[in-house]
C-alpha cells in the first residue's frame, strides 16, 4: 500500500507539474505574441535603422529593409518609435498583429525643445531669443571649423572666413559690443561644458546647435555672456540594437577668383608706351603667373567619419573616430586631424540616478606659410618677366630692391608648423530625489596643448633677413630683422588646463494649472593658460636639422643673435559663480522668468571682482486663449519680451590690473649709458567687467496648420563700462597709459526668420528657410569727466610714400568700422589723382593726415540674408542654400597698393591699370576711390544625394552625395573675394591678407549598417 501510495504521489506532483506549465504556456501564448509591421514617413517612404521598443520594458529592435520590424508584445503595450530627424510616436497595441506605422519630421516649431543653460525648455516656454540649428541643417563641404557651418543659419549671427584651413572664423552676434581684440566672440557650452575648444568637435557628431542671443537667455553665464551663448549638443547613444555608420567624402578645391595682373607682354607693352623700361635685373625673358606658382592647381580635401552606438533600458555608449585632411590652397599649407569620441550613460537606483562619463580628444596638425601675408602680398607685385628658378635650379632673387622677394623661394625655403592636442573629459551625474527635486553635477577637465616650430634655412637668412611683415588689422605693418646666419630656427610647446566643477539642484512641480521650474546652482572655475617655454638658435651645419634639434645651433657663433625664450604667457584665473533661476508657467498662457549670477573674477581689480548679472522675462501664448479656439488660420502665436545684462571678460590677462615695473630708458653712469628700471604698467584696482544690457521684445507665430512658421525680434543692446587704454599724465600716474572702463557702444536691430512647407506630397516635397537680420552699431562715448578721448585712428597701412596715413577711425557717434580717409575727387586735366581738403578745396599736394580727411562710409553691413531650400523627390534630395551681405563697404588696400604705374618696371600691376598714366603720383593714395561697395550674394552650398533604402546586404540605407561649395558669387567688389573679415575693432580693410577663397567639388557616401 505504501508503494501504490507513494507511487501514486509521485504520479499527482507529475501531472500537476504538467497543468502548471501547459497553464503557462497558455497565460504566456494569450498575453504575449509576435508583433509585425512597417514604418514609413508621411511621404509613403520606409525608414530604416529606426528604434522600435517595447514601452517600460528592454524588448527593443529596429527596422530593416523597407522599414520592417517584429517584436513581442501583449494586448494594451505602447510601442515607441524614434528616428533622427523625426517626431517619437507612440502605438498601443490592439488586437491586431501587424501595423503600419507612419512618423512626421521634425519641424522647427513651437513644440521644439531646446537647450538653455543648466537645462532644457520647450520653444513654446520660452520668453527669450534662442535659434535652434540641427545637426543635419549645418553647412556641408570640407569644413574644418564650426563657426563655417553656421554661416548664414542664424538670424543676427555674422560670420566671415577666408579660404585658410588654419585660420578660425570670426563670429559676432548682434553687432560688436567692445573695443578688445579677440574679445567679441560668443561662448562655446559644449554639452553642458562652458569655454570648451570648438576644435575637439567632428561635424557628425553634432546633434544640435542653440543660440543664445538675447541677454535674458545668456545671463545665467555672467560674465562670459555679452557676446551671445552657443550651446553644442553632441549625439547620445540611445537604447536598442547597436548602430554602426560611416561616412565619408573627398573633395576637390579650385582658386575661385584671381586678381587679373599683367603678364609679361602686356607688361612690356605698358612699359614701352609710357617711356619705362625693365632693368636688366629683372628682364629675364619669364611669362610667369606668380598666383599659379603660389597656389596649387587642385587642393585635396577629405573626410572619414565612423561612429557607433547602442545598448539597453540601463546603460547606453556611443563612439566615433573622424579623420579630416585639408589641402590648403597655398603651397604647402594645410591642416589634418584626429578626433576621437566615447560616452556612457548608466542608470541606477531604479532609474533614479543618471551618469554619465564623455571623453573625447582631438590632435591636430597644422601646416602654415611663414610671413603668409607678406607672401600673399609679393605673388601680386612679383614681376612676371622673372622666372621662379635660374637655370641652375637655385631660386631666383633680385636683391637690389627693397621689399622685394621671391614668394615661391620664401614658401620652399621656411617651414612653420603647429600641433595642437585638445583633451576633454566631463562626468555627469543626475539625481531624482522626492518632490519634484533633481541634483545634477558636472566636473569636467580641458586640457589644450600646443608645439610649434618654425626653420628659415640658409637661403632664407641670407636673402630674406629683413622682411616686411604685414598683419592682419588693425595690427600696422613692420620690418622684421630676422637676426642668423645659416638657418634660424624657434621651437615652443605650451598647454593651457581648465577645471570646471558645476553642481545645482532643480526643483520641477506642477500645482493644478501653475507650474514652478526653479534652478540654483554653484560654479568653480580654475584656468592655467601659457603654462610652457621656448627657445631658439641659429647657425645650424646644415639645413636638414629643421627645428628638431636646437642643439645643434651654434647662437653664439652669431654676435648680434639672442635666444628668444617668449613673452609673459602664465596665467592663472579663478572664476567662482552663484546662479540662481525661477520659471513660472500658467495654463501654459502666461510665462515668466527671471535669473541671477554672481560672478567672481580674479582677473578685475581687488575693489570689482565680484558683479551681479540679472535678467527677467515674459511670454504670451495667445494661441492657448479661449477666442483663439474655433479658428484655424493660427496655430501658434506668442508675444515675449526680455531685458537682462551680461558681462565680457573674454580674453582677459589677469595682469591687465597690475603694477608692472620693466626695461625704461636708460641713465647715464660713470661714463656708460645704462638701462633702468621704471614702470610699464599702471595699477588701477577699480578695473571690472564690460556690461550690456539687452532688451528683446519677440514674436514667434505658426499658421496654416503648421505650414508655415516664424519669428520676428527686435533688440537694443548697451555696453557700459568699455574697457580701453587711455594716455594719463605720467607726472600723476607711474607710467603714461593706464587701461580704465569708461565708454558706451550701442546695437539695435531685428531679427526675422520664417520657414515653409509650400509642398507636400506623397513623392515630393519642397521645404524652404528665409532669415534676415539688420543691426546698427554706434560708439556713444569714449571718455567720461576723467579720461578724454575725441577720437582713435587705426589701421596704418604703410604703403610706399603713404607714411603714417591712416583709414579708419574710432569715433563717437559712429560705428566701429568707419573709414575715414581722403575724399577722392576725380582727376585734373594733367591727369593726377585729386582730393579735397577739409575746407573743400580740390587739391593734388598738400594734404594732411588726419586734417583733410572725410568720413567715408562703413565696413558694418546693413542686412544678413540667409536662404535654403530643400527639395525631395522619393529618394533623391536636392538643398540649395545661398547667402548674401548687403551695404557694407570695404577698404581695397590691396588694389591701392598695386596702383602704381609710375614704377611698373619694378613691381608688376593689374590689368585695369594700363588706362593709368605714369604722370599720376597719387594714383595710389589712400582714399574714398579705393572704399567699394562689398556686398554679395553667395551660392554657398546646393548638394544633390539620392538614398538606397534596401536591396544591399548587410545594409540599412546607403546615401550618396554631390556637393558644390562657393558655386558662385554676385558681387561688384573687385578685390578676390568680398568676405573680407567682419571681425575685431578694424573689420572691411582688404590689406594684403586675403587667403584666397576656394570652389569646391566633392562626393559623399554615408552608410548605415544592420
């Protein structure tokens, strides 16, 4: 009995076994089961390689060749689908199996959000002035440097380049607000990281860009924030199967303008009908075109980019490598670099805490053109009945002539080099605590080192040691003694560290139809900046040496040579920030927001170095009102105003403030002059920050059911306390400058943006952008009841026989960028240049500097225009975008300084210059006939790709590209190009300095894998 019981015991756990699992197999197959379908977007196209997740779970797959998908998922589970570039969609689950899902674009509208300092927003909160560009609408084509691919993108945001891989942008939003060089760009918040190096960023990284122009958005970044904030957001990895990319494309780059010089026939014939003559030193029987043997014919450019990233609910990565190279136009100049990138995100505590760690590093290296300008200069004015070599194959020179070089001898007989390595490294943390509460950290390190080295071998010190150096303005040109003898050669190496520890605590509630979003916060900052050395030497055995091996110069073999060990580089800085944030929604109506930070700098005067930086806005959302409803015209309209202030201490040596005692004068002594030791340098410990004050009034509005949308502003910016350098009597003050904040500047302007869908169709599309921007700048005072100063001249040319002419000025009253010059009267009967004096005389000699001028217009453009349009057509996709400056002038230093036919036999002149008679002696003096008109429009990019969307194993989509950059220009500049730099204090002077700007031709390829 015991047996059959036990038996049969066994035998009932068995079957009971058995029920449970069949029980739940049954549970499992009626809750559980396989979901199919497709995703397209709303033109009927499949779209590949999008997220598809099972809500609140880690089932997540994506879709494959024409936008197929299957997953698990129950009755009444939501799938969330995400694409770049496209609205989340969310689907329940039903009772049917297979879906067919469709998911808008994204559109710049009022649902956008966008990222403001130390946090998120929607467009439609927001009360300020913020411009939000996508990674996919930057600029394309071999570009190596952000600012190029924000050209014409942003209403109100000025940017001007020239055609030199090694040289920034220059970038300034709404108008200059100082009188500092290098002091008017905007800060850079590289995901999160303020003041990071925009070199550490590779195009396809970049997520999105946010502009920060109105001082109301920007016054939570203090003192850094007069010029406008630009925050980068950088790709995430994101949850799901693993994505690999690649792209990839090279170019082709061409001169597109060429000043039109003489050639040697049409030299000699000028020469013959005026009565000169070439000297025997320089009549060598050459055709040569110096422009053709600077540049090259063709400059390769190109561009490898793969990237990858994945991972689940928990933890997502995302890594890329980009390797860029770009020839530059001109003989061996060009630049190529390394970029690297990887990130992590991890959840913990129940998805209560969020870090995150980012590394990335970049390594560049860049090869420049010594005495670049003055080589720029001499490929002009080189004779060409000179040849490049003699027939021995040694480099031609005719050393008889003063400031006269071969440009070919001084590009292949110098080399000057700079490697820079860029390290950037944040970790991130976010804390969700109870009540609405959030606690965020983010400490990151930068860390920017740089080597250079520059040789000027044997022939180089032997015929070139006394070179006529002309910077860019409003530097003033000079002759540099290059003092050695068989070579001479400057090595460098510094690195500039930033640690920054950012922590703040948000508090997110929503209290029935009010909601509070309120952030506080604390900020430390410490920079060395210069931390390094330098040497040099010369009279190395041979020229192979370069600038590798200092030691084996020979410095002391040369009596007059002395090591140059650098200037006064170290710097250290401490910034330590409070900031503090309240925004108050109602109803989603009514908007206000208001800001504060306190900002402390050891860089100011001991008696100002803290400041306060306030801001206050608000916003209307009309459309969200009750007689708005039953009407469909508008579908999003708000009226918003703001008024805050922010401060300028970029580019700020913390010695500004300081007494400085060095090398004054000398003193007599037992028969020797000596040197003595006096001050340089005043003190003034009330020296603090420049503040502007921004008032934005706006308007964003969305009609035809989202078909159509825009915004219009309207600003009016003020600069107090304008730091600048004011002669002070040197029996009051130890030394006779002292640098003091006493000027005002003022820019007032609009803004409009408006963007259009005129077309949407199952197969085609036509999108199209318009923005447009108009800003007044005006200098209100420079002098105040202490300091007094009428008026500043800058920018001193000096040309032959021009000596201490001048071509601007900084005057009240007027813009920066005012030139003010002689007034160009025509010519006399004997065919000599003539000018007006100050009392309206017409004269051709006799003028003064200074006296005699007149005010002749402005280098500050009257509207920015950008416009792009895009077109689709199923898979093929054509984006033309042009750009256009309009009522600047420019200051054609370069085309004065060629017209001298008076001396054509020894320096080459243009084409239009054979109608100029010898007899002219003016013919080339500084003055209103050389200020041109410098406006233009630019077919800056138009691309044609075409996307293969299945059909290739192993490949999610594959697009290829077409790509023209510069196609063409429409322009009554006759200079090479009219982008002359719209920059510094000194913007619109053509002097010498303009690398030539290039057509481009390239094909791409972008790939995305399964």
């Amino acid at each position: 009995m015991r047996f059959k019981f036990t038996r049969l015991k066994y035998s009932g756990l068995l079957l009971l076994l058995l029920l449970i699992g069949q029980s739940f197999s049954i549970v499992r197959a009626q809750t559980e089961r396989k979901i199919t379908g497709s995703l397209s977007d709303n033109q009927n196209r499949p779209i590949m390689g999008a997220s598809v997740a099972v809500k609140g779970t880690t089932k997540v797959t994506v879709t494959g060749d024409a936008g197929a998908f299957s997953i698990l998922a129950k009755t009444g589970d939501k799938l969330v689908f995400t694409f770049m570039g496209f609205e989340t969609k969310e689907v329940t689950v039903g009772t049917s199996s297979t879906y067919k899902v469709t998911i808008e674009e994204a559109s710049a509208s009022l649902t956008d959000v966008v990222v403001v300092g130390y946090g998120k927003s929607s467009r439609k909160a927001l009360t300020s002035s913020i411009s939000t560009v996508k990674g996919d609408e930057l600029n394309k084509g071999a570009i190596s440097d952000v600012g190029q691919m924000l050209q014409g993108k942003v209403p109100g945001l000025n940017i001007s380049r020239s055609g030199d891989p090694n040289r920034a942008a220059a970038i300034v939003l709404r108008g200059a607000s100082t009188l500092r060089e290098g002091a008017q760009s905007p800060l850079f918040v590289i995901d999160g990281v303020p003041g990071a190096d925009i070199s550490i960023i590779a195009p396809d990284d970049i997520a999105s860009i946010d502009v920060l122009k109105d001082a109301a958005a920007a016054a939570i970044y203090g003192n850094r924030a007069a010029n406008g904030v630009i925050m980068v957001t950088l790709k995430k990895g994101k949850s799901g199967q693993p994505q690999l990319t690649y792209s990839t494309y090279v170019g082709v780059e061409n001169v597109s303008n060429q000043y039109k010089m003489m050639d040697a026939d049409q030299l000699r014939s000028f020469l013959a009908r005026t009565g000169q003559a070439l000297t025997p030193a320089n009549d060598k029987g050459a055709n040569t075109n110096w422009q053709n043997e600077v540049q090259r014919s063709d400059a390769i450019s190109y561009n490898h980019n793969i990237a990858m990233s994945g991972g689940s609910d928990k933890t997502t990565y995302n890594a890329s490598l980009n390797y860029f190279d770009q020839k530059g136009i001109i003989k061996r100049s060009g630049l190529d670099r390394f970029i690297g990138r990887v990130g992590v995100e991890q959840k913990a505590i129940n998805d209560k805490l969020k870090l995150g760690l980012t590394l990335t590093n970049s390594v560049s290296n860049s090869d420049l053109v010594p005495y670049r300008n003055t080589v720029l200069s001499q490929m002009l004015t080189y004779l060409p009945t000179a040849p490049v070599k003699n027939p021995d194959g040694s480099y031609f020179d005719n050393l008889t002539q003063t400031s006269y070089y071969n440009p070919v001898s001084m590009i292949d007989n110098a080399t000057e080099n700079l490697k820079y390595k860029n390290l950037l490294g944040s970790f991130t943390a976010n804390l969700k605590l109870p009540f609405g509460f959030s606690y965020d950290v983010v400490a990151s390190y930068q860390n920017f080192q740089t080597v250079y080295g520059a040789y000027y071998n044997s022939i180089y010190t032997s015929r070139y040691n006394n070179v006529r150096s002309t910077p860019d303005p409003p530097a003033n040109p000079s002759t540099v003694s290059l003092v050695g003898k068989n070579g001479v050669a400057v090595r460098n190496a510094y690195q500039n560290t930033n640690k920054i520890l950012e922590t703040y605590l948000t508090w997110d509630r929503k209290f029935g139809d009010h909601s509070i979003n309120a952030v506080i916060g604390y900020s430390y900052q410490k920079s060395v900046n210069g931390d390094g050395l330098q040497a040099s030497s010369t009279n190395f055995p041979i020229d192979n040496v370069s600038y590798y091996n200092l030691s084996l110069g020979n410095p002391y073999g040369v009596s007059d040579f002395r090591v140059n060990y650098g200037g006064d580089t170290y710097q250290e800085v401490l910034l330590i920030s409070d900031f503090a944030r309240a925004n108050y929604n109602y109803k989603n109506k009514y908007l206000l927001q208001a800001s504060i930070r306190r900002d402390g700098s050891s860089v100011f005067g001991l008696n100002e170095q803290w400041g306060y930086f306030p801001s206050v806005g608000g916003a209307w959302n009309i459309d969200q009102e009750g007689f708005m409803k039953n009407q469909t015209f508008v579908t999003g309209l708000k009226i918003r105003g703001s008024y805050g202030i922010a401060g300028n201490s970029a580019g700020f040596s913390p010695l500004t403030t300081k007494l400085i005692f060095g090398a004054n004068g000398q003193f007599y002594y037992n028969g020797v002059n000596e040197n003595s030791l006096g001050a340089i340098q005043n003190e003034n410990l009330d020296l603090r920050w420049e503040k502007t004050a921004t008032t934005n009034i706006g308007l964003d509005f969305t009609i035809f059911k989202g078909k159509i949308n825009g915004s219009f502003d309207w600003y009016n910016k003020l600069t107090k306390d304008l730091i600048y350098t004011y002669p002070v009597d040197p029996n009051i003050y130890p030394a006779g400058f002292l640098t003091a904040n006493v000027g005002k500047m003022s820019n007032k302007g609009f803004e409009f943006a408006l963007n259009s869908t005129p077309v949407a169709t199952d197969n085609f599309s036509w999108t199209t952008g318009l923005n447009l921007a108009h800003n007044t700048n005006k200098i209100v005072s420079l002098s105040d009841s202490r300091f007094t100063v009428d008026n500043v001249l800058i920018v001193q040319p000096d040309g032959a026989g021009q000596t201490g002419s001048t071509v601007q000025i900084l005057a009240v009253g007027q813009p920066i960028g005012t030139f003010y010059t002689f007034k160009y009267a025509g010519k006399n009967a004997a065919g000599v240049s003539q000018y007006y004096d100050a009392a309206g005389n017409i004269k051709t000699t006799g003028l003064l500097n200074k006296t005699d001028y007149y005010y002749a217009g402005s280098a500050q453009p009257k509207a920015l225009l950008g416009w792009v349009n895009t077109f689709k057509y199923k898979d093929f996709d054509l984006n033309i975008f042009m750009r256009a400056v309009l009522g600047n002038k420019i200051m054609n230093i370069t085309r004065a300084d060629l017209f001298r036919p008076s001396t054509a036999q020894f320096t080459n002149i243009p084409v239009e210059v054979a109608d100029e008679s010898p007899a002219d002696f003016n013919s080339y003096k500084y003055s209103s006939r050389f200020i041109e008109d410098g406006s233009y429009l630019r077919m800056d990019n138009a691309t044609l790709g075409y996307t293969f969307r299945k059909g290739i194993p192993g490949v999610r989509s594959l697009r290829v590209y077409a790509t023209g950059n510069n196609l063409f220009v429409i322009t009554k500049y006759k200079g090479i190009d009219p982008e002359i730099n719209q920059g510094g204090i000194a913007p619109g002077v053509d002097t010498n300095n303009f690398y030539p700007k290039t057509r481009t031709f390239l094909f791409g390829i972008n790939v995305s894998f399964n």
